[in-house]
C-alpha cells in the first residue's frame, strides 16, 4: 500500500511540475527513511524499538520517566501506539533538512544496495 501510495505522489508531483513551469515538486520518502532509522536505531541512539512507555501521558514523563519505570523517553523509537517520539521527529528533520538543501537525494548507494529517500 504504502509503495502505491509512494508511487502515484511521486507521478502526481512529476505532472504538478510539468503543468506549473517555474515550479518543482518534491517529495521526501519519509517511509523509506523511518525505516532505515528503525533499522539502524541504535546509529540513531535509539534503544527501543518494540516498545513505547506506557505512561507517556504523564506531564513530567520527559524528566522523570524513572519514576514510572521507563527509559528516557529519546531512547524510544516510539511515543505511543501510533506516534513516533520526539527525537525521532528531530533526525526525520534533519533528513528532511537535508534533502531540502540539495534539492533531492535520490540513486544513493548504501553499502551496495541502492536508496532512494526522496526524488525530485
């Protein structure tokens, strides 16, 4: 789903482009790069990936997460069941960051296999 969904955003920025001259669309593989970070999370500082505090709703949960039995919240790929925590928004940013400042990371190579992050 998600490769379909890539696929036609990728096509539907292409036309935009195409039709808007003076323009460019691009689109960062946000997806594709979570997924490196995942799988690499340690690279990342990231200690855990299978799991989130379960109080995370706490208001002091970022200074005090001992108290409630948890690591520090930034070692945590994610922050609940469905969100991912704020230090992993903060390298999503910075990859994002750096796609925009070269215009497009696409065709890269990692360690053989090839990597596409985003594509103008």
């Amino acid at each position: 789903m998600i490769a379909t969904w890539n696929a036609v955003l990728n096509e539907t920025a292409r036309h935009f482009s195409k039709a808007h001259q003076g323009t460019t669309a691009m689109v960062f593989d946000a997806y594709s790069w979570l997924t490196n970070v995942f799988d690499h999370a340690a690279d990342f500082g990231i200690t855990n990936t299978t799991s989130f505090c379960p109080e995370y709703g706490n208001w002091d949960i970022d200074t005090n997460y001992a108290a409630y039995g948890c690591d520090p919240i930034y070692e945590y790929f994610w922050y609940n069941s469905g969100h991912i925590t704020y230090h992993t928004h903060q390298i999503l940013a910075t990859k994002l960051n750096e796609f925009l400042s070269t215009k497009a990371v696409c065709g890269k190579t990692d360690g053989g296999r090839a990597v596409n992050w985003g594509m103008k």
